[in-house]
C-alpha cells in the first residue's frame, strides 16, 4: 500500500489532469447556462494541455541543443509548441463562442439551454417575416 501511495504522489500531475477533466465535463454536461458550458470546455481543454506537457516532460532532459557529452538526454520542444498552438486556437474559440452566446441572447432573450430548446423558440412569426435574419432588439 505504501508503494502505491508513493507512486500515486510521484504522478500528482496525472491526479489534477484527471480532476480537471472531470470538472470541465461536468460543467459542460450538467449546468444549462451556455457561458458556463463554455467555461467548462476552457476548463477541459486545460487539462488537455496539461495531460501533454505532463507526457513530454523527459527526467534529465536538457534543451536540444548540441553539445559534446554523448550521453546526453534531450526534451523534445514538439509537444510545448503544438500546445501554445493549441492555446492559441483555444482563446480564439473561446472569443468566437461568447461572441455567439451575446448574438444568442439579444435575439432570444435567453442563454439558459433548456429555454432555448422549448417549443415556439427560434419559429418565424409572420409580423417577423420583414426581419428575416435579424435578431430581435432586447430592451435592458
């Protein structure tokens, strides 16, 4: 038991990876508000990163760059720059859908998942027929 507590403490990175996910998923699964959904999937997407930053880290690796010891370890720089890639991406998905959750809102009135999915909602009225396309003004 001792050992597996010593091996579950020398991988605590995978344990907050794995918790991480778990939260994102739940929020996105279980909570109706769409800004909460998107906060979820950020959420989800850290513990991504984390999982392969976690994964490429190499014990005793040293930068690659060459040097005269043969015996040398080195860290593939691969994996830290598809992840500031994939960060980059990330902020501009998050960006695009909370530009799309405001749009979402001051045409429905609404960013509660469950009113958005009721019947009559998203429908053409015919006094909405001229404004085909254009979401409705909310008035604040």
């Amino acid at each position: 038991m001792e050992a597996f507590l010593e091996q579950a403490h020398g991988l605590y990175n995978y344990w907050i990876v794995i918790a991480l996910m778990m939260a994102g998923l739940y929020a996105v699964m279980a909570r109706g508000n769409l800004v909460k959904k998107a906060i979820g999937l950020n959420i989800f997407q850290s513990s991504v990163f984390l999982f392969y930053i976690s994964m490429a880290k190499v014990q005793g690796g040293t930068a690659p760059i060459l040097i005269d010891d043969a015996d040398a370890v080195y860290s593939n720089p691969l994996p830290q720059v598809l992840i500031l890639t994939a960060i980059v991406v990330s902020v501009a998905t998050t960006a695009l859908g909370l530009s799309l959750i405001v749009r979402i809102r001051e045409a429905f009135g609404t960013i509660e998942d469950a009113e958005l999915s009721a019947p009559g909602i998203g429908e053409e009225t015919p006094e909405a027929a001229p404004l085909a396309g254009r979401p409705k003004s909310v008035h604040r």
